[in-house]
C-alpha cells in the first residue's frame, strides 16, 4: 500500500502531533508513505526518521502561486493508492489522479473544502452526524478515533519547573486560544491555594494569560512552559491534567492522559462528553466554571480511591476503543476495502462502503 499525506495545519497543534503518530505507527506496519507539508523543522525531520519521504511546499499566502502545480508532480510521481488529506486547506490543495483522495476532519469544518475527496474519516461519531447534516452521502464517512503512543514515562523534574516536589501539579497542554478557556484553569487556581498549574502551548491569548495570572495574584503558582515536545513526560510529573476548552471536537490530551495514567478534570465541550464516563474514567465539569473545576481536582486530590478509579477506568478506555494496535487496524482495514473496491469496480460511485470501527 502506498499512502500520501497532505497536511497544512501549523507547527503545533494536536492533530499536527497525531499526524505524526500516525506516520508514525503506519511505518511500523511496513506501510509505504509520503508526506506533502509545510517546511517546518522540526516535522520534517521526524517524518523522514521514520522513514516517510517529503515534500516541503508552502500551502497558502498572497504570493503562493506555485503550491498547487508542486503538488500535482509531488502526487504523480509517488502515485499512491491513497491520499490522506489532513484538515481544511490541505483538501483543498489535495490533487485528483488515480488515486483515492480521503479528506480526514477533527473539527466542524466546512465540506466545501472536501469536493476533491471521495471519503471521509472524522474521529467523532458526532463529528460524521455533522458531514450527513451536511448533505454528505452517510456511506461514504468513517468514524475512526485518535490513539496516543505509549508515553516515556520518565517525569519532568519539578525542581526544573520551579515547582516544589510536594505541591499538587496541574497541567493544561493546548493552544493559547480563547476556545481552550486556559482563563478557566487560571481562575480556578484561585480555589486551590495550594495547587500548581503548567500550561503547556502557545497561541494568541499568552500576553493576556499572563496579565490574568497576575491580576488574580497567582502568577507565583504559575508555569508557561511555551510549547512542548515532551506530554508525555509532563502528564507522568503533573497529578492531574485539565481539559478546560469551550469547545474541543475531540480532545487529543484525554487520550494521551489515560495512557499515562494521569486523572483528568474535563469541562463538558463536545469531544470530552464523547469521550468521558464521568467519574467513571474522567470527571466532567461545566464549561466556563471555575469554581467546579476546583471542586473536582479538590475531590481526587482528597479522595485516593477516587483518583484511582478514574485512572483504572481511563486505561480501560484506551484497551476498549482508543489502542494504538485497534485505531491503526481501523485505518489500514478501511484503505484496504477502499483500494479493492476502486479495482473492482473501477469507480468509487456505487452501493454504501461498510463501516469499520477502531
């Protein structure tokens, strides 16, 4: 199997860092891949230490006039079974040949963007209510869900993090961004005096952030650490991760927590109800409250048989649903009926596709 992906997206971000994962875990399975990125770094020098080959083109800007022919010859001459295209601009950047194009959605995104695909994967089951609703044909949508790799699960040292080693550790690892509600944690800091908070990201709130932490007078319980390589190593330090967002279609950070072992206080945003049995493997509190979010971490930092089954019932969750091994499998059994029935049919048009859960 040949498989292209065409990603956009920014430097960071968590679908950015399960794009990685993915290739990641694919390679494993022995599968021949291709990368069509933007030039950063950092990525580019993963991708090709696993083994993927890349192509580096710039995907957007007011003097952009030579993206789109790139791809076109980076497309034709891999010649892949598949195209994986990540997010809103890669589909639409994303080249038709004889390949099959699949458009792979981690948000509500718009489906004028996705003319060009022949499929869908959303990794919610709301997420593919959304594209019917849409007017997408339902046989022709996938669900399949993120996995998170097994951690390093060697701690960040608190003492470098100015932290003290008996103080409880809070983390946050998202995108300084006004959906992700970090204001909230920040508040909610205010109720746990003795409580630590690392904030893991960068994005456009950071100065605003900042200036909330000091106003509040809890900046000295503070840590903007910038953006992070290392989440599995800050979950395996931290006593508990926050997931406070607005809104958050899935929640990359969940799953990641559960493999790590680390318990999770949730506001209820879409992907976190999805995911969430609360006070089963997680609790869920309102989003934009403060005060329940404190209560919450108050809870499992008070109550040690709690927290643990919070924990037990996380990692239950990733053996269910949400493994490394199922979600690949999903993936890898879906291009598989994919590629046979264009062979067979020479079409893509035609009765409605099975579904193939993770």
């Amino acid at each position: 199997m040949r498989l292209l992906h065409t990603i956009a997206g920014g430097r960071h971000g968590g679908a950015e860092r399960f794009f990685v994962d993915l290739v990641t875990a694919l390679s494993d399975r022995g599968v021949e891949q291709h990368a069509i990125t933007r030039p950063y770094p950092g990525r580019v020098h993963q991708l090709v230490q696993f083994g993927c080959g890349v192509t580096e083109v710039r995907m957007g800007g007011p003097l952009d006039f030579w993206s789109k022919s790139r791809i076109k010859h980076a497309s034709s001459d891999f010649a892949p079974d598949i195209n994986l295209a990540w997010m809103n601009r890669a589909a639409r950047y994303a080249a038709s040949g004889a390949w099959i194009n699949i458009g792979r959605l981690g948000g509500y995104y718009d489906l004028k963007y996705y003319q060009s695909c022949d499929h869908l994967i959303c990794n919610t089951p709301d997420l593919v209510r959304h594209c019917v609703d849409s007017g997408w044909p339902e046989g022709r949508v996938d669900y399949i869900p993120n996995f998170a790799p097994a951690p390093d699960s060697t701690p960040v040292s608190r003492g470098s993090l100015r932290t003290p080693d008996g103080a409880a550790v809070l983390l946050v690892l998202a995108r300084l961004e006004e959906t992700k509600a970090i204001d909230v944690a920040i508040n909610a800091l205010v109720h746990l005096p003795e409580s630590f908070l690392w904030i893991a990201g960068e994005g456009s709130c950071n100065d605003a952030l900042r200036a909330l932490a000091e106003a509040l007078g809890v900046a000295d319980r503070v840590r903007f650490l910038g953006w992070r390589d290392d989440r599995e190593n800050l979950l395996a330090a931290a006593d508990i991760c926050l997931v406070p967002s607005r809104h958050e279609p899935f929640g990359n950070v969940i799953v990641n927590a559960w493999v790590a072992g680390t318990p999770i206080v949730a506001a209820a945003s879409e992907g976190p109800n999805f995911l969430i049995d609360s006070e089963a493997n997680g609790v869920l509190v309102p989003v934009d409250d403060p005060v329940a979010m404190a209560a919450a971490v108050c809870t499992l930092l008070t109550d040690a048989s709690f927290l643990q089954r919070q924990v037990s019932g996380g990692q239950s969750s990733i053996v269910e649903s949400f493994s490394e091994n199922s979600v690949v499998s999903a993936y890898i059994r879906l291009f598989e009926w994919l590629i046979e029935r264009t062979s067979r049919e020479d079409a893509l048009r035609g009765p409605p596709l099975s579904r193939f859960g993770a």
